[in-house]
C-alpha cells in the first residue's frame, strides 16, 4: 500500500470509529488493527491520535463548507 493510500485508509477507519465510539473511547490500537497498519505507521503519518481526531474533523468541516458553498452559489442568482 503506497503511503497515501494508507494515510486514507487510517483516516477512513478512524472516522468510523470516531463516530461509533468518540474520541475518548477509540484507541490508536483499535484503529490500526482495523486499517491493517502497524500503530508506529499512524504515530509517524500523524504524531498523535489528537492529531487524527484532527485530521478527521478538518475533512470533515472542508467537505461540508464545499457542500454549503455550492448550494449558495446554486441559489444565488448571477
């Protein structure tokens, strides 16, 4: 797996823990034996879980002010 392939995978399943779990109940662990890494890979693309925790919300905030971006521009006559 090249390594952005497996900073998106990290990322992937951390969401999904993330939004089963919460921040204070997923672990580093957890998440690397889901996305099949090695915990030390996630500690070297990331540094920290905060730091995915992080990562995870600044996606997710981009893709929505894309989403409210775009039905703003929809609406908005020229």
């Amino acid at each position: 797996m090249m390594k952005e392939e497996k900073a998106e995978s990290i990322l992937h399943t951390a969401k999904k823990m993330f939004g089963r779990y919460g921040l204070q109940k997923t672990s580093l662990d957890e998440i690397a034996r889901m996305a099949r890494v090695a915990k030390a890979t996630i500690y070297n693309y990331f540094g920290s879980k905060d730091r995915v925790y992080l990562e995870v919300l600044r996606r997710e905030t981009d893709e929505i002010v894309e989403k409210i971006s775009s039905s703003v521009d929809k609406e908005v006559p020229p």
